[in-house]
C-alpha cells in the first residue's frame, strides 16, 4: 500500500491508524511511503502498490488532483482511499474518482475497516471502474 503525503507525520498518521494488518482476511500491509508526486508514479508505473492512501490536502500536489490524473492515465489503477481534513470535502472524492474518502482525525477502527473492504472490493473485481 503506499501513503502518499508531503509530511512524514501525515503518513505516520495514516500508517498507524490502519495498522499492518487491518483484517484478517486481507493479510498483512506492505506500505511504501511516497513525499512527492514523482514518487507516487514511479511506484504505480512500477506496479509496487494495490492500493494507495493520498492525502488530499499533500503539497504542492494535492492528492484529489493525484487521484484524478491517476484514473485516467493509468490502465489498470490501484483502487484509491482519499484522506481530508473536513467531513464537507467529502464530496470532493466523487470528483477525484477515489474508491472512499477517510476524515482527519482517522479513526483507526474506521480506517482499517474502509482500508480492508476497498482490497476485499478489489480482490473480488466489484469496485466500480471508473471513466
């Protein structure tokens, strides 16, 4: 999985609210930590995550922006969990095309639990494709 975020404490955050193993039937969670965007597209070009976690709210490249460019650049994209800061920009996600939305503060029960039904949805092929 990678956490994509322009501050370390923001993919500190997010690592250790979803945890390493965020159900038992998905398996333990390799991340890979990405800073900038350069790094976010060499890893999907590279095919290193199954699933990727941006922060909408990363500079000077915000993850709704990453998530939009990333549906319609890469052929077979990772499924998208889209993290922001205020419960409003929820409605943000259906723009950006993420798989679901996390609301700073994460909880981890929450955060585990959308992280592990986005890999269950994917694994099974129901995520909705996106256009």
């Amino acid at each position: 999985m990678l956490v994509y975020s322009h501050r370390p404490e923001v993919r500190e955050g997010i690592i250790n609210a979803v945890g390493r193993r965020p159900a038992p039937d998905v398996g333990r969670v390799r991340y890979v930590e990405a800073g900038g965007i350069a790094e976010v597209l060499a890893a999907c070009d590279a095919g290193e995550a199954d699933l990727l976690v941006l922060d909408g709210e990363a500079q000077p490249t915000g993850g709704m922006g990453v998530a939009k460019q990333l549906r319609h650049e890469i052929i077979d994209c990772p499924p998208i969990v889209l993290t922001v800061r205020r419960r409003d920009d929820r409605w943000l996600a259906t723009w950006s095309e993420a798989d679901a939305v996390l609301v700073h503060p994460l909880d981890p029960i929450e955060a585990a639990e959308v992280v592990a039904q986005v890999l269950r949805d994917h694994q099974a092929g129901t995520l909705t494709e996106k256009e």
